[in-house]
C-alpha cells in the first residue's frame, strides 16, 4: 500500500473515530445520572440495611424476652405444670391478638412434650428447632411449607431443685417483618427507577444550559470570516470560565483583525511603493524607445534605470529582513559588547557624510549591552542615517550610552534637527510609514528603516522609544532589557 493510502485510511479513520465520540453534553449528563444512582442506592441501600437490622433486632430481644420469662417460671416451679400451661396459654392468647404470633414449648429431659401452645406441632415441628448445647439458647430462621417465616429458638434450663432439666422452644413468626422489608425492597426500586429517570432529565436540561454559552461562541465562531472579524460574543450572566474564554476569544479576534488590518496596509503600502520605481522605469523605457537616441542618452536611461533598480534591490532586501525577523528565521547571535566601541564604530562610518554636510558627530557615555554585533550596528547605522538626513547644517548629531532604571542599557541617537510632530510619533516603526517627504532634503526613503529596527529591537526582547519635539531636534533610543538577549533558534 502506498504512503498516500495509507494517509487517506489515517484520515478517514480519524474521521469516523471523530464521528463516533459522544458530545460533551452527553457524557456530563450520564456522570450526572450515574452520580445520583449511585448516591441514591447508597442511601437507600444504607436504610434498607438499617431497618432489617432493626426489626432483627427486635425479633431477637422479643425471643429472648419471652424465653427467659419461662426459664425464671421453670426453675422457680419445676413441678407445677399447671402454672406453666397457664403461662403458656396466656402467651397464646397474647400472641394470637398480636401482629407477630409466637409459640411456646417445653420439652422434659426426655424430650417428651411437657406443655406447648394449642396447635404448634402442626405449624412447627420439634425436628427444625435448633439442637441446644449447654445453657445457651440457639437460634436459627426457618421457612415453613406455607411460605410462613420463622424466628426459632431453643434453650436448656436445668430445674436443680428437682434435678431435671428442661427444653424451651420459642416460635415466633416473622412473616410480618419479611413483608415490610419485602414492599421497601420494591419501594426502593421504584424509587431508584425514578431517580434514574428524573436523573438523566434534570441532568441533561442543566447540562445544555451550561453549555449554552459554548454553543453561542461555536456559532460566533461561525459566523467569523474575512468580513466578520469585527463581530465579537455578546455575554450575558455566564459562569466566570465561560466569561473568561468569551472575552480571550474576543481578544484574540481583536489581534486578528488588526493583524488583518496591517496586513491589508503592508500590501496597499507595498503595491504603491513597488508600483512608483516601476512606472519610473517603464516611463524611462518608453520615452528612450520613442525614437532614435545617442549613446550618451541611452547612458543616461540605464543609469536612471539602475538607481530605480537599486532601490527596488534595498526595498526587496529590507522586506525579507522584516519577514525573517516576523518568523523568527533569523539566527540570533548575542554576545557582550562595549556600547561605547559600537557607537564609535558606526560614528566613524558616517564621519565622512556627516562632514560633507556639516553635522558634528558626538560619541559619549559607556557601557555593555548583550546583541547580535551585525545586527546592533545595523540599528545604530539606520538610526543615523535619519538623524543626519534630518539635520541642518551646522548643528550636531550625538550618540549616547548610558544606563536606565534596573540595569537596563540604553543607546540613543540625538539629533538636533527639525523634529517630529506628536501625531506622527505613534505611527514610527510601522512599515512603509513616513512622515510629510517634504521635511526630508535628501532622497526619499521606503519608510522600512525604522520598522527593521523596532524588529531587530523585538529579537532583543528590547525596545524602540522615540521622543521628539517639533523644532527641537528627535531622541531615538534602543532600550535592552537587563540581563543576556534570548537566543532565536534558525527556523
């Protein structure tokens, strides 16, 4: 079998496997069943044991209660039969009006019938009473032939006075009590079957009113699409997870769409800034064409032609940088450095333009900084190459080294040029965005000088500050967090 059939059965196995799973309301609703049976059983399990104990209870204490009633008149009057018959009889008549009928028989110790109540040897014969041993009683259940239920018992009671020895029976019918345990075992069973069934009701109706809201954020998910992103959830009286995880889903669309928005930006930004060099280029092209030119003029186009094709070049290879730095392809290289030695480094660079228009160069402060060396001077070299595009003749540029609050390490480029208005501050570091061209005396720039920095700064984990005045001059300051840089690994 191929590799690719065998991704279409994965596939087609994860999708059956996927329809086949419960929902979550389903299986939170027969937990809930399950916890209430079980709860439920426990109970009633725990009363039903309760109450056959008690009625055990008291079938016992009533045996023993009447045995020993016998006993004290056997060893008190071993030879009145008469006054035993009378008490047997008595019970009989006690019994008979009662709801729990008992028996009495007393047996000599020849085992020859000394008295029993009016009919037990048809009810209960002599041979199902449990044998004694000793002086304890011993007791024993025993169903008769008629269904009946009887608590037996039968004990030796020894007669000093005449040297004899007695056996007492005691019968007493229990069926009463097996009854009422019997319509409880029922009573139970009704009782659970309808828990069971209100269980899984009330489970499910409270089950799909918690999931409620889940439900209204999968439509509101739904619902989302390239001209949806500004839909958000309309919460109500939710629980507090639910609310926490409408209001992260309404913050994650927020991100969207201004990711969303900037990317339509970029692009727009893009296609106008592609299309200007490219007209140029065609315009050049189609006039040169037009007709018959001289050598020297069709030098003059090509040299027009490369400065446009120049530009294209650094806009192409700025935009793969920012791309690179956005999907963390970039191979971060931090090392210690002296920042005084970088600024000076990127200040002799400069030297001779600075010179050729007139804009003192300053270098001063000390410190370290822990960078990627390439990428630091890169920063520090667009930084300046702005300062010095927007400052007059005869007044200075200074790059400054100095150490913030908490160990931070800041590097700024101070010049004392026209300025910035404050509506454009928040702006710098975007990509493409550029303040009026007509403050700028020299070329037109892309706009992506200052957005690679405010990159190179986010592979720091660093900063981009820009303060600025209008007439006053800009102060652009790299800020680096205390402590060494995080590594990025190459994607």
């Amino acid at each position: 079998m191929s590799s690719s059939s065998v991704e279409r059965a994965s596939v087609d196995a994860g999708v059956s496997g996927a329809g086949r799973r419960w929902a979550i309301a389903s299986w939170l609703t027969l937990y809930y069943t399950i916890s209430i049976f079980v709860l439920l059983a426990a109970a009633s399990g725990f009363l039903y044991w309760d109450l056959q104990r008690s009625l055990d209870q008291q079938s016992h204490d009533y045996v023993r209660q009447k045995m020993q009633v016998l006993t004290r008149i056997l060893q008190q009057r071993p030879l009145d039969r008469a006054g035993v018959e009378q008490e047997v009889l008595e019970e009989a008549e006690i019994s008979r009006r009662s709801q729990a009928p008992f028996l009495l028989r007393v047996l000599d110790q020849d085992n020859r019938l000394f008295v029993e109540t009016p009919g037990m040897a048809a009810l209960v014969p002599m041979s199902v009473f449990p044998p004694t041993t000793g002086g304890a009683a011993q007791e024993r259940r025993w169903r008769a032939a008629d269904r009946s239920s009887f608590l037996l018992a039968s004990s030796s009671v020894p007669a000093d006075a005449a040297q004899q020895r007695f056996q007492v029976q005691v019968a007493l019918n229990v069926s009463s009590a097996d009854a009422v345990l019997a319509r409880y075992r029922r009573d139970i069973a009704v009782v659970l079957a309808t828990g069971l069934l209100l269980a899984a009701t009330i489970g499910g109706w409270i089950t799909r009113r918690g999931l409620a809201p889940i439900a209204a954020i999968t439509r509101a998910t739904e619902r989302i699409g390239v001209q949806q992103l500004h839909d958000r959830i309309e919460t109500g009286p939710w629980p507090k997870e639910l609310v926490s995880l409408a209001s992260a889903y309404d913050r994650m669309l927020d991100r969207l769409q201004e990711a969303f928005d900037r990317l339509s930006q970029f692009s727009a930004d893009l296609a106008h800034e592609l299309r200007t060099p490219i007209n140029n280029l065609m315009g050049e092209t189609q006039v040169a064409l037009s007709r018959d030119r001289t050598a020297g003029d069709y030098a003059r186009v090509l040299q027009s032609a490369l400065e446009e094709h120049a530009r294209l070049a650094r806009m192409i290879d700025s935009m793969l940088f920012l791309a690179q730095a956005d999907q963390a392809r970039s191979a971060l290289m931090p090392a210690p450095l002296d920042a005084r030695e970088q600024l000076q480094a990127v200040a002799d660079f400069y030297q001779a333009l600075a010179d050729e228009q007139g804009v003192a160069l300053i270098c001063k402060g000390q410190g370290r900084v822990s960078a990627d060396p390439l990428l630091l001077r890169r920063a520090l070299s667009n930084l300046l190459s702005n300062a010095l595009k927007y400052t007059p003749r005869g007044r200075r540029v200074t790059l400054c080294a100095h150490e913030g609050a908490g160990g931070m390490q800041k590097l700024s480029v101070i010049d004392s040029g026209i300025g910035i208005a404050a509506e454009h501050l928040p702006k710098l570091g975007d990509r493409f965005y550029r303040v009026d061209p007509s403050r700028a005396d020299g070329e037109r720039g892309a706009g992506l000088g200052l957005a690679i920095v405010k990159s190179i700064m986010a592979l720091h984990g660093g900063r981009l500050v820009i303060e600025s005045t209008a007439g006053y001059g800009t102060t652009v300051s790299l800020v680096f967090a205390a402590g060494p840089a995080r590594a990025i690994e190459t994607a």
